[in-house]
C-alpha cells in the first residue's frame, strides 16, 4: 500500500496544482494573444504594455475564483493530514 498510495497523493498534488493555476494560465495566455494581435495590427511593439493588463486581469481571476481554490486547498490539506495516521501505523 505504500508505493502505490504515495503515488496517488503525488498524481492528486499535481491534479489539485493544475486545477488551481488554470485560470491563471488560460486567461493570461487569451490576453496575450489578444494584446500581440492589438500590436501587430497598431505596430506598438511595446514589451512591457502586456505586463499592466496581466496583472490587472490575475487579479480579477484571483478576486473572481479566491474562494472556490481555497476550499479546494483547504479539502487538500484536510486530505494530506489525515494521510499522516496511514504512515504512522
């Protein structure tokens, strides 16, 4: 039961570690594509014009999805301590 069980907190860390950065990365990967497209067209070729609506929209993401990743931190936690009594014994 060890290896296999280690295993599958290591496949469920990094389910509940995609889960949680998704928004983050979806929504900044959308706008930078839409900010480049703004560029091409404008021909702004401005590096650091990307880097104020990012922030600005992580923020929002963080604002809009903050409860729903800290209850699914906090189920995650409560699920890795109680995994502490299976080592224990």
């Amino acid at each position: 039961m060890g290896e296999a069980y280690i295993l599958n907190m290591g496949r469920e860390t990094l389910y509940v570690i995609l889960l949680l950065t998704a928004p983050f990365l979806l929504s900044s990967l959308i706008l930078g594509i839409v900010i480049s497209i703004i560029q091409a067209v404008t021909q702004i070729q401005d590096q650091t014009i990307t880097f104020v609506p990012k922030f600005f929209l992580l923020g929002v993401i963080l604002l809009a999805t903050g409860s729903w990743m800290m209850s699914i931190i906090q189920s995650y936690s409560i699920q890795l301590i109680s995994a502490i009594s299976v080592f224990t014994h």
